[in-house]
C-alpha cells in the first residue's frame, strides 16, 4: 500500500480528533518510508495550541490509528504547532494572514519565476494577491507548490500584544 492510498484516512482521523478538541488540523505530512516514516500532524486553535493540547491530540490520535490501522508499516506520530512560519494551504489561510509576508513556491514559473516572496494583500477569486515593493504579483492558487509565512520581528511584536495571536 502506497503513501497516497492511506493519508486520506489519516488526514480523515487527524481532522475528527482535532475537531473534538476545538482544534483545527492544519497539515499532515508525511516524511520518510518504511518503518523511518514519521507522520507530523500540525493543529491550532484560534488562541493558538498548548502542550497539552497537542499531547491530547497525539494520545487520541494514536489510538484511533492504532484501532484503524491504514498505515500498513511501523511509523513515529508527531502532533505540534504549525509554527511561526506555518504553512499556508487553504483561501481561508491567505484571507486570515493577509498583510503578512510570506513566500511561495510555485510549480510552474509564473511571468519566468518560480520563487515569490512579498506582502500577502489577501485572496482575489483563485490568485493570490502579492505585494512586492510597487509590484503586484497574482498567482494562481492551484499552481502553487509551497506557501509560508516570513518571521518578521514587527509581526513577532504585534502578535506579542495581541496576547501571542498570530494573524488578525
């Protein structure tokens, strides 16, 4: 059984023991082969993830993996924070973190390049809206490969005021 025929049964089970706990699943990633393999679960909340939280979440989740079982080979289960440079995957993503620097990797070079970085203006039907220093940049959502935020110390200051929330 290859990679791709069960991570959907286990984004499935990562994303109902997220739910229960008033969690959102973020990202499954799945690195490695074999019995190397780790899966890395990434979950927030919208006042961000604890510890604890994340320890619930891997107790949980790692009985239900064990009960399903659709990973066919040993593996090492992770459950975390998606970081400050927290991967952006979804529209919902690129309206929250908007005017926040980010950088994108496409699959295929948009206007001769493959590597965008600049400030997110937001989501404009399926683009993403860049902002890069009087350019403007749209890409296509499909097409992108990798997208993340920029660690920027003023965003770091500003989320510290709003009590450690990151994005608006």
């Amino acid at each position: 059984m290859t990679r791709l025929q069960w991570m959907p049964e286990v984004e499935k089970l990562a994303s109902a023991v997220a739910n229960r706990r008033g969690l959102a699943l973020v990202a499954l990633d799945v690195l490695g082969e074999g019995r190397g393999t780790i899966v890395r679960v990434s979950v927030e909340g919208e006042t961000g993830v604890s510890v604890e939280q994340c320890a619930e979440v891997a107790e949980e989740l790692g009985r239900a993996l064990d009960l399903h079982d659709p990973i066919p080979h040993g593996y090492t289960l992770e459950v975390a924070s998606p970081g400050l440079d927290r991967p952006l995957r979804t529209g919902a993503d690129f309206q929250r973190f908007a005017g926040r620097k980010i950088e994108v990797t496409m699959y295929e070079a948009v206007d001769g390049r493959r590597r965008w970085k600049g400030r997110l203006v937001g989501l404009e039907g399926d683009q993403v809206v860049l902002d890069m220093d009087a350019q403007s940049a749209r890409l296509p959502v499909e097409a992108i490969g990798r997208a993340h935020l920029v660690v920027e110390m003023d965003d770091l200051r500003e989320d510290f005021t709003k009590g450690g929330r990151v994005g608006p």
